[in-house]
C-alpha cells in the first residue's frame, strides 16, 4: 500500500481470492497504489486506494443575543463559528433544525428563527454536519421577561366622578 511494505504477521488473513490486513493511511485526502507480490516475485497488477481526508468538525465560537429574552413570538439567534456544511442539523435542547429551517447558512454563521417561550430556560446548542463532525456544545440561555413595573399614577389622588376620566 503505497511505498510500506505488509509481510508475514503484518497480515491477518490470506486466501486465494482475498488478503485481509491493517493499515494506517493517514488523514489527507490522496491516492495510493496497491499490489501484491508472491513468493517467486510475481507481482499483481496496480489498483489505487482513494483517502477521503476525514471531516472537518465544526465550531460554534458565539451565540447572539445570549441571553435572550423569551417570547411568544418568533426571535432571530445567531450561530457564529466554522465548518458549518449545507445540510446540517442544528441542535437547541431537545429541537432538532435542519439546514431547510435555517434563515441563512453560511460556512461561518447561521440563523434561525425560534420561539423560546416566556419561561428562563437554559438550552446547549450544538450543530452537526450532514457529512459527519458535531461541533462542541455551547449554553444559550433564556430569561424570562421581566414582569412590568407601575412607577407612578397621575392624577393621584382622583376626584370621584361618574363620567369617565383619563388615569396615566
């Protein structure tokens, strides 16, 4: 297999029709020649072993806004990073997104819409490429909104009345 040479206990099986044996290739992407020589010098002809270099994993580097504030309604949230693939899956908690739900893909950023929810909620995120490699996990987190705050009253006192009268 290319210029290394496998003999003897190298090997773990021969028949006839098939040699069975381990090899280490390497990780870049290349092609190297195979032939089987037998005792005497006899030698097989050439076929070429392909190496597809192994995929890149991706990366996610930030998550914006985080946190986000829940809502009901739909929010834009961000994923920064590399190596994102067309076709991937986007993890968010227990949600699986694929690449067709996405509002934009690129190699270094993603978006999506979601809707969190109004509740404070912690959710990893992680992204995995249709051709293998999942990127590590980053913490998004979700607050819930804050409740709403009475400052002030005006008039305050009010006069009774039985005719409607504007409060701020």
């Amino acid at each position: 297999v290319g210029t290394d040479t496998y003999q003897g206990t190298q090997i773990g099986s021969v028949t006839s029709s098939q040699i069975v044996l381990s090899v280490n290739v390497g990780t870049s992407t290349r092609s190297l020649p195979v032939q089987v020589t037998i005792p005497g010098g006899k030698a097989s002809n050439s076929v070429n072993l392909t190496v597809n270099a192994p995929p890149v994993a991706p990366a996610i580097t930030t998550v914006s806004p985080n946190p986000m504030t829940g809502s009901n309604t739909g929010q834009t949230l961000t994923i920064n990073g590399s190596g994102f693939q067309s076709g991937l899956r986007l993890l968010i908690g227990s949600t699986t997104i694929l690449a067709s739900q996405l509002a934009s893909l690129t190699a270094t950023q993603l978006r999506v819409n979601i809707v969190t929810g109004l509740a404070a909620h912690t959710y990893t995120v992680q992204v995995v490429n249709a051709a293998g490699g999942t990127s590590n996990s980053v913490n998004f987190q979700v607050n819930a909104p804050l409740a709403p705050v009475i400052a002030s009253l005006t008039p305050n006192p009010m006069t009774g009345s039985a005719a409607a009268q504007t409060l701020t």
